[in-house]
DNA sequence: TTGCAAAGTTAGGTGCGGCTAACTATATTA
DNA sequence: TAATATAGTTAGCCGCACCTAACTTTGCAA
C-alpha cells in the first residue's frame, strides 16, 4: 500500500516526461514546440513522444492540444526530476563541480541510478553540509586536497 | 600529442569492448561465445557487434576466429573499466553500498558519466581513505551519520 | 576419416528513437 | 473574414540493438 506500481520508462521518454513538468511548473502548460527545443528534437519526434506517455496513461495530450502531466505522470516526473537535483547537487556541492558541467553530468546520469544510490548520496550530501556547521568544514577541506593531492604510492603510471 | 582522436562509442559498444578486455585478460583471447554469455545477449548479437568493432579499428576479428582488442581498442576498454572501477569504489567505499549492487550501478553510470567527474570521485576516493588513516575516520562517520541522521528541517514531507 | 555437436554466421524481422518533407489545423492580423 | 504564418501531425525513412531460425564452419571422437 501506497506503493504504486512502477512504470518502465525509456531514458528517452524520461527526457520527455521530465521537461513536460518542467514546462508545466514555469508556464503552467507545455507546448510542444517548446518541448522540442528543451530537448533538442524535432516537432515530430515530440508527436510521437507524446502518443506514448498518454498510451502510458503519463500525460495528458490530444493533438492539438496543451500537455499536462497526469497524477502518476506527476508523481514519474518528480522522482526524476529529485534524481536531477540531488546529482546536481552532489557534483557541485561535494565534489565541487563547474554548475553547468554538473548540470549536465545530472541529465546523463539520471537515468542510470537507482533510488538506492540516490538516497545515499542525498544522505552524503546533508552529511557535508552537516560537518559544514562545527568548524570543521568537509567541503573546503576536499577543494584543499584536490589542490594540493598528496604523494601517489609510488608504482608505474595508472 | 599524446592525445588520441576520441572514437565515440555508443553505451552498448562499450559493454562489447569491456567484456571483450575482461575475458582476454582472464584467457588470452575472448570466444564470441562467452561475450554473449557476459552481456546477456544472442551470438548473433555478437557477430553484429564484433563487425562495428572492426570496423572502427578497436577489435581484430575474423569470421570464425578468436577475438582480442587493437593498440586503440586496449586503450578504449582500459578508460571504461577504469571508470567502472572508480564507480564501484565509491559506491562501496565512500557511499557504503553493497558490493553487487556497486557493481550493477557501475555498468550502468561508467557510460553517462566523464572523465572529470570520474577523476573527481578518484579524488574523493582518496581523500577519505587518507582520511582513513588518522584517527577521523570518515567512512566511518558517514555511516554512523546514516544510521543516526540529525531531524529534517522541518516543512511538509519532500 | 567421417560424422556430429558446438560455435559462429546469415537472413530476415522487431521496436525504439530519431529525422525530413509535406500536409493540416490553429492563430494572428490586415 | 480572408490570407498567411506558426504549430502540430502524418508519412515514410534511417540506424541501432536486439531477436529467432536456419545455415555454415570447425573441432573432436568414434
């Protein structure tokens, strides 16, 4: 209970699923020629995108029509949308990442990582900013090690 | 110099080339047979694969005959094992996850991820195990962080 | 050596995800 | 309201990555 069943979705049509709520929570309504330029598609590829998430009761599309997310589709949307950020943050918060680099390492990555792992490193990241607090601060301390690294152990090129 | 021309390999071409790497470097020589049997896929799936690899110039093959990598093949598979590794590492040694489901989460993320998020985690790596070494043992931490984490901020449930 | 099983290939098919070009529907505006 | 620009769809195509079934090659045992 409150467990609803999983829907498998294709990379590609998380892609879809993901900047229809996007679009939907900046202009309340996703358009499809606007879909089509967030992900770099053409007009046709996004028609064809769209049959598929109503067919999996995802969206809700008739021709013609304005896109919006349906319940389920909502509930997809966010875990993916959660899995974004949470990478997001841990390339740059953690790791110190470059925001856009992050931002795209996140896209690609989504879609590979289970909810297990992503729990983890949402954990890993209130973990830093936890240790933030006290004076010892975990984060600067990484940006200092990777400037100055010490010696490898020795052995040939790896 | 120094920097070979980068071949772009889809994510499924690099699972060939990775298992062919690992089975010649556990028997010499890599049988369509057993590459088939690694990725889970028909031999005829393989031949397909092995022809794409020819011709790219990474694999030397001939119909019927054995399998191994070229100069620039080693040097493809050796980057995708390298990331897997680190990958798997992190999962297990920074996130504390276990060993198969590192492994699993490692095939999948070696293909989305790059090279300066990868030796970013290297680093990471590294410093927790250098963090290892004095009395502060951040693994440590973390783990107990995970099973006792401080309250939520409070708000609505995220 | 023949003769058969196992390994490998070929032929042909599927689904997905993308494309362009041409068409249709909708919106705008003169 | 009629003309046109823009948005959306359809038709038809391509490449990738897989599959099964049937065929060929190879290697091993009788």
């Amino acid at each position: 209970m409150g467990k609803a069943k999983r829907i498998e979705l294709s990379a590609s049509l998380e892609d879809y699923i993901e900047a229809i709520f996007n679009l939907v929570h900046e202009s309340k309504v996703a358009r499809s020629k606007e879909i089509a330029q967030r992900l770099n598609v053409s007009r046709s590829s996004v028609t064809g995108a769209l049959r598929l998430l109503k067919d999996k009761g995802l969206a809700n599309y008739e021709p013609y029509g304005y896109v919006t997310l349906t319940d389920t589709g909502r509930l997809a949307a966010a875990e993916i949308v959660k899995k974004h950020n949470i990478l997001k943050s841990f390339f740059e918060k953690v790791l110190g990442v470059e925001s856009s680099l992050a931002q795209d390492a996140a896209c690609r990555a989504e879609h590979a990582l289970g909810t297990e792992i992503i729990a983890r490193l949402l954990a890993y990241i209130r973990f830093v900013s936890a240790n933030n607090k006290n004076g010892y601060h975990l984060a600067d301390e990484f940006r200092r090690f990777c400037e100055n690294p010490p010696p490898e152990p020795a052995g040939p090129r790896n």
